[in-house]
C-alpha cells in the first residue's frame, strides 16, 4: 500500500490541532490525499504536480468513470451535495503541491458571490467532460499506441510545457497498473505486453505491478514517432485509393 505521509485523514492540521484556511500541502508520488468513505471538510486547488481519482461508485466496471485525473489550475474534492462522504479515494501520481480551502467558506464565498458559484460549477463541469472525453478517445487505439498516448496525455497533464526535445531525468511515479489499465479499458495480459515493452525501452520503470518512475523524454519521443508513422499510413492509403 501506498504511505498517506503529509495527511492526516483529510484535514491539514497545524501543531495544535486548529485547521488553516488556504494552507499549503505537499503530496509524494502515492500519498493519499483523502479516501472514499471520509467525511468531507476541504476542497483543493492543484498548483503543481498530477492528482488520480478512484471512484467507489464504479469500482467494479471497467469504465473511464471509474478513473480521472487532474492536473496544475484544477479544484479537486468539492463537495457532493448529496452526501457528506468522499466517493473517490485521490492520490498523488507526481511530486504535488496544493492549497486546501475549508468546504464551508467556500460554500459561503459562492452564495455571497455568484459569479463564483458558475466558476466552480464550469470549472468542475468542463474538466470531468474533457476527461471522459479523454478516455473513450484513447479507447479508439491499439493497446501499445493507446498506452503511450494514455502515458503521453499524463505526463502533459503534470509538466504542461514538455517536449520530446526535454533530456530531463525520469519522473517519480506512482499509478497502480490496473488502475492504469482500468481508465485505458485494457485487460492485464495487453497490459503486461506493451509495458514490459516500454520497460525496455526505459521509457517506464515498474515495480510490484506498480509504475513508480516514467521518462517524460522517451515516452514523447515514443508518442511523436507513432504519430509520425500513423500520419504516413493515412497518406499511403490516400494514395492507393486515389
């Protein structure tokens, strides 16, 4: 299991117990933020790093639903206003820094203030659409293909100005594989191939059915090397049906 190192359940406490409006939180790779069945008193705001959401509602399916994930600018454990539970357990996938807000003040904050209250609502609204949207599109590729766009799509989530040009060292990591697997709708045995394929390639490194480091520079010279050969293929069948 991963460690909950930094976290206290789901409230970041000073020495004497009193909570701090907007303090900062410090996540490692596999720190659990807050766990599905806590009671829910913070929301948080991302400023860096790469955040994974599970949801207990879908954990038996194998559905993009069931996994998201959120970068750098995005509002991660709002409140469900139907329950006073979390309904997904989130962890840190890279190094990740936060701002914790007190669920009741940002409740107060949008009755006084209006264009708050469609602010978060749009903010919330557009990020879980463009996540399902994510998901089943990479659901349209072959297994390889799909888990480096699936990888590829992460690592810009995390690092949004990275390049294949980027010699950066690997990255610390920390996604379950079939979790990984689960949002990409992909049984273990493609899994294993394809991941012990890029294992060679140094593109991952895994660990106890984990993926613990990825090398942003060869997954995207990966990812920009099958764009190339699929942009090729499309022109040869151009050519052959013209």
């Amino acid at each position: 299991m991963y460690s909950a190192r930094g976290t206290r359940g789901d409230l970041p406490h000073q020495a004497d117990g009193r909570v701090t409006l907007g303090i900062r939180q410090e996540l490692a790779p596999g720190d659990l933020l807050f766990a599905a069945g806590a009671r829910a008193t913070y929301t948080y705001f991302i400023e860096h790093g790469l955040l994974q959401s599970v949801s207990t509602l879908n954990d038996r399916r194998v559905s993009p639903s069931a996994v998201s994930y959120f970068g750098p600018g995005k509002l991660v454990g709002l409140l469900d206003p139907l329950s006073q539970q979390r309904l997904d357990s989130v962890r840190a996938v890279v190094p990740t820094r936060l701002l914790a807000f007190s669920l009741q003040d940002m409740q107060a904050l949008k009755g006084e203030c209006p264009a708050m209250q469609g602010l978060v609502s749009r903010s919330v609204s557009s990020t879980l659409k463009h996540e399902w949207r994510t998901a089943y599109r990479l659901r349209d590729l072959p297994p390889y293909t799909r888990i480096v766009a699936g990888l590829t799509h992460l690592i810009k989530l995390a690092r949004p100005d990275s390049s294949p040009d980027d010699t950066e060292a690997s990255l610390a990591w920390a996604v379950e594989e079939d979790v990984f697997g689960q949002w990409l709708g992909l049984d273990a045995d493609d899994m294993e191939a394809c991941l012990a394929q890029l294992a060679r390639y140094g593109a991952v490194h895994r660990h106890h059915c984990r993926l613990v480091a990825v090398n942003p520079h060869v997954v995207l010279t990966v990812s920009a090397a099958l764009r190339e050969h699929r942009v090729r293929q499309a022109c040869q069948r151009l050519a052959e049906a013209a």
